[in-house]
C-alpha cells in the first residue's frame, strides 16, 4: 500500500502515516498489516533505531480510527470478536515494544488511533483547534474495543473516561493535556522537533513511570467507584431509555477490567464488541453515519458545479432565528456578520443574543480568550442596509409573512449585487411565492435552519424552480461550514420536515383536545425514543408559530392535515409556550416547571384517567410515517437517505430506528399499511394509508436495498 513511510536521523525513526487515496488515516486491514511489517517488525530489529516517532502525513488528520466498511462485514458475534482481538494483538505489540514510541498528534486522533497511542510511550499534541482526541465509538453503537475501555480509565481516572466513553466525545488537545491523557502541547509547527527530542530523552532517561489518573476516594478506591459505575449507568438510563446498549456495555467492560484486571477486562471488550456490531442499532447507526459522510460531499447539485466563497453574511431579521443564524456564524464559519433589523433596539438584543453562543464556547473552553475576542469583532448590527453591499450571501430571517418577505427581497435586489445569493429561512413558505415579483429569482433560495441555531444540527436548502445551481452550491457548503448537515429538498409546502412533523404535531392536539393528558402524550413518545415530547416542543416553538405553520400546511393539502383549533384557543389567551412564560406547561425564569392544568379549561376538557400510551404512540408516530411515504413519492427529498437525515437531525426521529423511512422498511409495507386502515377504522380518514405505501405493499418492495 505505502501507506507509510519513515527517515531516520540521529537513531529516531519518524514513520509517517499516508493512506494513499483518503482524506483521513484509518487502520484498514492493509494498513494494520503494513504497519506490523514495517514499525513492530523491520524497525523493532534495526540496531540503527533507538526509538521511534509516529506522525501523520495528512494535513489535518492524525489517525480517525478503524475502517467503518469492515463493520458492516460482521456477520456474527464471533466475526466481532475476532475483529476486536485483532486490534488488541496490534496495540498489545505496540505497547510491548522495545524502544520507545512517540504519538505526535496533529488533527483528528479519533477511536483505534486514540487507542493506538495511548499504548505509546509518549503523546504529544498540537494545540491547533482542529487537534480533537476521543472515543467516538458508542455514536455508532458499538464500544472502543483495541484496549480504550481498559487503558483510559487507569490514564485519566475512572469519572473522566467514563464522560469521554460513554458520550463518544472528542475533546480538544488542551482539555486532554489537563487530564492528563495528554504528555506535552506545542505548536504545529515544531511537533516534529519536540517529538524527536521527547524520543531521544526517552531513550536516555528510560519513559517515566505515570501515576494513575483521577482522585483517590472516587477513582482509585473500590468502593468509591461502585458509587461512580452507579450513578454512570442511571444516568445512561435516563439519557437513552435503555435504547442503546453500547454505553451500558462500555460501563461494564471498564468495571470488569479495574475490579478483576486487565485481561478479564479485555475478554469483555472483545465479547461485548462482537454481540454490539450484529446488533440492530449499530446496523442503524452505522448506516446513519455512512449517510452522514457521504452527504459532506453532496452538493445537490451535479459535480463541479461552482460556488462562491462566502466571506461576509448579511442576515435581514436579528430576532431569536435571525441571531442564532449570526452567532453561529460568526463561531462555527469565520464570517463577518452583519445584522440588521428596522428598530435599532432589536439589533442591540440581536448581536447581544449573537455573542451569548461565543460566550457559552468559551464558557465550555472550546473557545480560547483569543479566539473569542477575535470572532466576537466579527459580529456588527445595523438599522439600515449599511454594510449589505459588500456581502457575499444574505439569509432573510423575518417574520413568517409572504408579503413580508416578498418585501424584503425586492429591498435587498436594490442593495446587493446581481450576483449575491438571497436566502430565506421560511419554514413553510414556497420559495417560488417568495421570489415573485424579483429580478433575479435565479439567486433565490431557501435555507431553513432549526432553532436553536447552534445546537440543531440540520439545514434544509430549497431551490426554487428558477435558481441556478451555483446558488444552491453556495448555500449548501456554506451551509456545512457553519457545521450543518445539509439536505437538498423540493421546493414544497413545508419541504421535509415540517412536512412530515405536521400530521405528527396535530395528532397531538387532537389527542390533546380529546382529554388525554399532557404528560402522557409526551411520555408515549419520549419512551418511542424522541429527545422530546410533542406538546412541550409545541411550546418550544411557540403555539403561535405552530398555530400558524399549521395554517399553512393545512391550506396546501386539505383535510388530511386539517389542525384542531385547540391553538386557536391558547394563542388567543395569550398562551406563546416558553417565549411568553405560558403555554402547555408553566415556566419560572425561562425553566419549565411543569404542566400548566388550567390550560385545560382553556382547551374546555378534562384530563382523562387511564389514558392508553400505545394507543398515543401509534397514531402519532403511524401519522408521520404515512406523510413521509407521501412526500417521499412526489420527490420533496431526493433519495431515502435525504429522508431519514432529515428526519433525525431536524426532528429528533430515534437514530436507533434509523429514520421513518428505515421503520417502514423494518416493519413491511404491508404492516404499516395494516395498521394505518385500523387506525382509519377507528379515528378517521386522516390516516387513509398512502397510495405509495399500499402499492410498496403489493408489490413487496423497501426503500432501501
């Protein structure tokens, strides 16, 4: 392969990683071989080497871990568990090694790669941003079985291996240097210097021996830990609802090797590996990040389509969207950032609000002082159109008005070049309505974001029928360098996802509206596996928006996504959810504080006893699914993969069950169209089951191959 190469100069060998056709390093079985012959072979009997510096030669990546394909050749159990022990005989043969190795890190050392160094002499890590170390592996459902579950605890205590595992986190290399996982921190541009210098002391003074990690009481004492592996797993509970075992199996592992020793913890490693990766939710998760990777590279529109280089934002609107579209922005992208709005008082709040998301990064310590000074002097609001036209795109973020928005794109055709892409962020709107009336609708797009802005992480791009496709090339990798997952959808009523959350959110006020109480439609779903109950993201959004949303969705289609009228009600006594402090739910200083009964009589129902949550989760969730084949068949996403991203990134769908359209997949079409026609029979023709879904059925037929 040549994956490696390597110099020696004054008896330091420096090996450098290539794997040639990748943009990143990954330890596939040719590497894993090369690497035996080359490191833990030629050099370990070359009497000229005394040591040995590994480095990457990729610009911005160490080592990101195993090669994901091989997973999905796992077919059994006992496939998993010889794929583990071959990852333990390799980092068992680099730690045994009889010179000292040095781990220069620079980029994403990630998974297998962490594990690999931690079984060196020596780690040295860059201070660059993009230098990030951890064990991803539970995001995909299984656990870091090449010894990470065994040596991190016993090199960083047991509380902080556990945050790292247990959440799959990556954390920057000067958090690592503080906990100790970390030897030494330089600059980029002297890590091969220090390496070799770090390699000839240890070579002279022999390598340190290193205290174990963590404190005394809680992570060196037996029964301080029982404590810890007890609150670990209550806490696991109550973040997943027991739907992902992986960090449940990552506790176990790491309990079975600091109580029983290190090879029984290795035995349970490569046991729980093997029965993790067959399982239905790696498979899931898996599949949920091959579609992930392979829409970095997705434009949506054809290849080599070209795009502009977005430098200066403009954002029209510095309202709640409007500034969380700025802060992240300015944090996630770099860019200069221009808000402005027509009261110069909401442009004041709109940068304030702008700035609290570098706050809360420094805050974390994911921002440096430096940094934050720096991207904060990025941020700058105005009341009038100042500023615009030096702009390379401008994101429309007013209120959820046609004629509103209309307004403002014909504003901004008289303040920018004819070549500047206009984005809004309708979440309902067609684009074609909004670019009526424009001299250049060609520039004219959608890019809606979820609120909040930092933390969701999906951007749905909508060209119109006139925009050109280096508009939406435009949109789409700015959209990712703001560290979005970008979707191209149809230019439809509610695109995607609203699209599909519609029936779902209306089923749960008719539920509502029928007496079933509050914390039973949320708990039905929360126990489904969403992140969050129906009505409290009702009140997250705001009923009046909802309300509002509906309106429209309703309009577009019909009966079939006729809304109750229930928010009718509790818009108009003054119920906005948490913006006003009232809705479904009380809040005290923005905190909910529970349900609000006398939204009850607002509504004019009683709360019924004896609820059935089945019976709850079934016709909300069987609601979305039927919507989902729908928009799936008239072409508002452009593959199934489009689809079931959508659908976990901008709504929260239980990744587990891999999107609406994987669960159909996995229940048959014809078992969701059953269920749908008993749903009809007993609630109306709202869940008439979707012509697309009755002829899969027929026909035997899936999405997915």
């Amino acid at each position: 392969m040549n994956a490696f190469s390597f110099s020696i100069d004054d008896g330091i060998a420096t090996v450098r990683f290539d794997l040639p056709g990748e943009s990143v390093n990954k330890l596939t079985p040719e590497a894993i071989t090369e690497f035996e012959d080359l490191v833990l072979g030629r050099l370990a009997s070359d009497a000229a080497v005394q040591a040995v510096v590994l480095m990457s030669g990729k610009p911005d990546g160490f080592i990101a871990g195993a090669d994901i394909d091989q997973f999905m050749k796992i077919e059994s159990a006992e496939d998993g568990e010889r794929m583990a022990q071959v990852g333990h005989d390799l980092v068992d043969r680099v730690e045994r090694f009889p010179k000292p190795i040095v781990s220069a890190v620079h980029g994403a050392c990630l998974g297998a790669g962490l594990e690999l160094s931690l079984a060196c002499s020596w780690i040295i890590a860059t201070d660059h941003p993009k230098t990030m170390l951890g064990l991803p592996e539970v995001q995909i459902g299984i656990i870091p079985a090449a010894g990470g579950c065994q040596r991190l605890p016993r090199r960083i205590g047991l509380r902080a291996a556990l945050d790292i595992i247990l959440a799959g986190k990556s954390e920057r290399a000067s958090k690592a240097f503080r906990l100790g996982l970390v030897d030494e921190l330089v600059h980029p541009a002297i890590l091969a210097d220090v390496a070799s210098q770090a390699a000839k002391r240890l070579v002279q003074r022999g390598v340190p021996v290193r205290r174990a990690g963590g404190g005394f009481l809680l992570d060196r004492n037996p029964l301080g830990r029982r404590i810890v592996y007890r609150q670990a797993r209550a806490q696991v509970m109550e973040k997943t609802g027991g739907h992902y075992p992986a960090p449940l199996a990552a506790i176990d592992a790491i309990r079975t090797g600091l109580e029983r020793g290190l090879s029984a913890g290795f035995r349970v490693e490569r046991e729980k590996f093997g029965e993790l990766a067959v399982s239905d939710v790696a498979r899931q998760l898996i599949q949920i990040f091959f579609a992930t990777t392979a829409l970095k590279k997705d434009d949506g529109v054809p290849p080599g389509t070209p795009a502009a280089v977005v430098r200066r934002l403009g954002i029209v609107g510095s309202g709640f969207m409007g500034s969380g579209i700025a802060g992240t922005a300015a944090t996630q992208a770099a860019v200069e950032v221009r808000l402005k709005d027509a009261d110069l008082q909401r442009v004041g709040k709109g940068v304030r609000a702008a700035l609290k998301i570098l706050d809360g990064r420094l805050k974390r310590r994911r921002l440096s002082r430096p940094e934050h000074t720096r991207l904060s002097a990025l941020v700058s609001g105005t009341g009038d159109y100042s500023g615009f036209p030096g702009v390379d795109l401008v994101i429309e973020a007013v209120y959820e008005d046609l004629e509103v928005k209309q307004s403002v794109m014909q504003e901004l055709e008289g303040v920018v070049g004819p070549e500047v892409v206009l984005a809004t962020n309708t979440s309902t709107i067609p684009i074609g309505h909004i670019a009526e009336g424009a001299r250049h609708p060609e520039r004219i797009l959608g890019m809606h974001f979820f609120s909040p802005v930092d933390r969701m992480p999906l951007l749905e791009v909508i060209p119109g029928a006139a925009t050109r496709p280096e508009a939406v090339a435009t949109a789409v990798r700015f959209g990712r360098r703001m560290g979005k997952t970008v979707i191209v959808v149809a230019d439809r009523p509610g695109f995607w996802v609203n699209r599909i959350l519609t029936p779902y959110m209306n089923e749960a006020a008719i539920l509502l509206g029928e007496g079933v109480p509050i914390e039973v439609i949320d708990r039905a779903l929360l126990t489904f596996g969403f992140p969050v109950g129906p009505v409290t993201l009702l009140d997250e959004v705001g009923l009046d928006v909802a309300m509002k949303g509906a309106g429209v969705m309703h309009a577009a289609f019909g009966d079939r996504l006729a809304p109750s009228g229930l928010l009718d009600a509790l818009v108009a006594d003054g119920r906005l959810g948490r913006k006003s402090g009232r809705g479904l739910f009380r809040y005290k200083d923005g905190k909910k504080q529970g349900v609000d009964e006398t939204a009850y009589k607002i509504v004019g129902v009683e709360p019924l006893a004896g609820a059935d949550s089945e019976a709850v989760r079934q016709r909300m969730v069987y609601a979305m699914l039927n919507e989902s084949a729908l928009a799936m068949e008239e072409g508002v996403v452009r593959s199934p993969r489009d689809g079931d991203i959508g659908a976990i990134f901008g709504i929260g769908f239980p990744p587990f069950r891999g999107g609406p359209l994987r669960m159909i997949d996995a229940l048959g079409a014809a078992t969701v169209v059953r269920t749908l026609e008993d749903l009809v029979r007993d609630y109306g023709e709202r869940f008439t089951p979707a012509e697309p879904l009755v002829d899969m059925a027929r026909r035997e037929a899936c999405y997915y191959p």
